[in-house]
C-alpha cells in the first residue's frame, strides 16, 4: 500500500514532516508495517501551493528514500498547503505519470488503496469520464482515474459529493461484475484553501488514516518536546501513519468518514457513504 500525508497551516518547510520526525513519511517509506505491508519504492511526490493558484508539483520514480532533488526541495520550499505521497504499485508501471499527487486546474489529489478487479472495469470506468477530461489522463492508475471520474460527478463544486458519486458509481459498476469489495481507499484532496481527506473501504478493514490533535493542547501534554514548540498554532496534519509516537498527538480517523479541515479552523468530520451518480 502507499503512504500520504497533507498539511495545512502557517507555511514550513515539507521537510520538517517528510524527513525530520521520529518516524518520518520517507523513513517509513522504507519497511513494512502493519498499515503498508511493502515498502513505498515506486515513485515519489510531492504537490503544493505558493505564489499561484495552481500548485506546483514534483513526481519521480525515484524511491523517496534515495531521491536527493526531493529533499533538496523539501528543504528549499515553503507551504501553508501540501500533498506528499510515497508510492507502492498495485500492477500498473513505475512511471513519472502514474504518481501522486495528480493534478488538475486548482485541484490536487493522492490516494491509498485500489479498485479491485481493475483490469476488467478499467473500460467501462473510462468510458464515464467527461468527454474534455479524458486528454488531462496521463497515466494508467486506478488512483487517476477516480480523480477524472469524481471531477466528472461534480467536484469542483460540490468536492465531497464529488467524491462520493465518485465511489457510489465505482461500486455500482463492480457490482454489476460481480465485484462487492470493490473500494479500498484513503484519499487526500485540496483546492488550496482545505484539505479533505477521506477514509473508507467496501468491505472489510479500511486503510489506516489519522489527523493530528490541536497543536496547543499537544503542546501542554508534551511541553518539554522541542520539536512540537516551533509548529504553528493552526497547523493539522493527516496521514497514513503516525510520524510520533506520543500518546495524545493523533487521533484515528473513523472509517466511513470524511474530514474538512483550513487553517485555523477545526476539523469537521462527517459520514462517508457512496451515493450512486444519476
């Protein structure tokens, strides 16, 4: 399984997150868990927003952990808004466009998990996607493909709806193959203002996901911890795993849910269920 992690806040450097921790998203790219049962050796990214609009991206094929140009510019950047993934293929190529995180207008998106029996709904899924999305589909991903079908249902305006017309039509069509665990699958996602980020499986265990607790009362429970003195007092992290191990910093999001979270704001966090798209 792949590793992702998302930040909203006063800017940092992603470097203090990707690299700095105990247990940061590169170290744990490199060995197994009970969360990622391989390690994270098939392609690297990172997407954020700066002076634009639009964010700006870096994906490699590049292992994370051996990719000195993604250090150096985790080091360099500076972001109150970021996606960074570390890839485990699920048998499409190792390839620059197959990852994380995709990209489209404002829009950033990265996932953990798959669409099972891919290979035999891939046509039928493709075939949904809104006819002037199609060209922007770059690489052969399931991940990519729920991007370009959630923008189909509707995303940009309404992004969770979105989402879940996304995962209710995925459903329906594995359903009609005869498929019933057809989603496993975190998601992170932002326009540039709030990150979303989603938990939820078909059937069975959903994939680990966590958010950070308010960053001030971590701070009372941990005072003589350095390295949380510095982080900003509106800064939320969501991610695959736990980069500390503190009791109190993270909290398990419930599966079936959805959290909205801006800076300075608190986390909202509401049911996930698929609807089925018209």
């Amino acid at each position: 399984m792949c590793r992702w992690l998302g930040y909203v806040g006063d800017p940092i450097e992603p470097r203090e997150l990707l690299y700095d921790t105990e247990r940061s998203l590169i170290e744990q790219s490199r060995f197994h868990s009970a969360e990622s049962p391989a390690p994270n050796g098939d392609g690297t990214g990172l997407g954020w927003y700066g002076r634009h609009e639009r964010p700006a991206r870096y994906r490699s094929t590049t292992p994370a952990w051996g990719d000195e140009n993604f250090r150096e510019l985790a080091s360099e950047v500076a972001s109150g808004l970021f996606l960074a993934h570390v890839r485990a293929a699920t048998g499409t190529p190792v390839q620059e466009t197959n990852s994380h995180p995709f990209r489209y207008g404002k829009w950033l998106f990265a996932h953990n998990g798959f669409i099972s029996g891919y290979s035999r709904l891939r046509r039928q899924l493709l075939t949904a996607v809104r006819e002037e999305l199609f060209p922007c589909i770059l690489g052969s991903t399931d991940s990519e493909l729920m991007f370009f079908l959630a923008l189909t249902f509707g995303l940009e305006e309404d992004p969770v709806g979105g989402l879940r017309r996304m995962a209710g039509f995925v459903e329906s069509v594995a359903a009609e193959a005869g498929i019933h665990d057809a989603l496993q699958m975190t998601i992170g996602l932002s326009d540039g203002h709030d990150l979303i980020a989603v938990r939820y499986a078909s059937a069975g265990t959903a994939n680990s996901l966590f958010v950070s607790s308010d960053v001030g009362a971590v701070r009372q429970l941990y005072p003589e911890i350095e390295r949380l003195a510095h982080l900003p007092e509106n800064a939320r992290v969501v991610l695959s795993e736990p980069l500390v191990a503190l009791p109190g910093v993270w909290r398990e999001v419930p599966a079936g849910s959805v959290l909205r979270m801006s800076a300075g704001s608190g986390v909202d966090e509401q049911p996930f269920e698929p609807v089925a798209p018209r």
